[in-house]
C-alpha cells in the first residue's frame, strides 16, 4: 500500500533558475510519510503523544531531473522494512504533466528509529501500538 501526496513547487522552495532546490526533497518526504501515517487512522502527534519518536537515523535522495517554481507535484509513499524498533519509507517524486501524465524526478529512502519520548532508548512498535504495528506489516 502507498499513499500520493500532491504538492505543488513553491517560490520561497527554488533558487534564482526556478529550480527546486534539492533540500526540498526531505521535507515533501516528511508530508508524503504524515500522510501515509494517517492512512492507517493515526496521526504522528498521536504517535508522539503516545511516547514514541521516530527519528529519521538515514536519508537518501537520487534525482533525475529537476522540479521547476509552480509546478505540480505527487509524491509516493510506502514502507518497505518494519521492524519491532525500526521502519523504512521508500519515496517517488513525480512531476504531474499537463496531459496528465508523470515524469519521475527523484526518489529515495528514510530509515527511522522507534525511541522512546522520555529515555530515547528504543521500544518495540509491535508491544507498544500493536494495531498500527500490524496494520504497517499488513501492507508488505
């Protein structure tokens, strides 16, 4: 399963060609992954309310071509790795054509841990939201 996230380039988001700037990528990789987290009826304050952190532990981008000021963008979202203390996302950036058709701009990973709020220690997703835990796993 994977969610789309559609977005559209900003001007604040680009350099002095129009082109989006490459640190974009993390940040349409964080809405792609809230996103895909409130799929499964959670959002990620109710994770963190809960006393869990996903911190991002490894992030990669791979780009193809550039995304350009205005234009539309879709951003696809899946997990790929669950762990008991350990989830991978998988990302595909693609611009949205005017015929309706898509040219892939990018894609790349985020490796997160499962910590802890309180002691940042890690903590088993699987003992502590079970649901969720098994709603993710369901999805491979």
């Amino acid at each position: 399963m994977h969610t789309r996230t559609y977005l559209t380039v900003r001007y604040a988001e680009t350099d002095r060609m129009g082109i989006a700037h490459h640190s974009n990528y993390p940040i349409w990789y964080e809405a792609g992954r809230t996103d895909y987290i409130k799929s499964f009826g959670i959002s990620y304050s109710d994770i963190e309310n809960a006393g869990i952190l996903f911190p991002v532990t490894n992030l990669s981008c791979h780009f193809e071509r550039p995304a350009q000021y205005e234009d539309n963008i879709v951003v696809r979202t899946w997990a790929i790795e669950l762990k008991a203390a350990h989830i991978q996302f998988t990302y595909t950036v693609k611009k949205i054509n005017e015929d309706g058709s898509q040219t892939e701009l990018g894609y790349g990973t985020t490796e997160h841990g499962i910590l802890d709020s309180k002691t940042f220690r890690p903590v088993s997703l699987k003992k502590r939201m079970p649901e969720l835990y098994e709603k993710i796993k369901a999805t491979f």
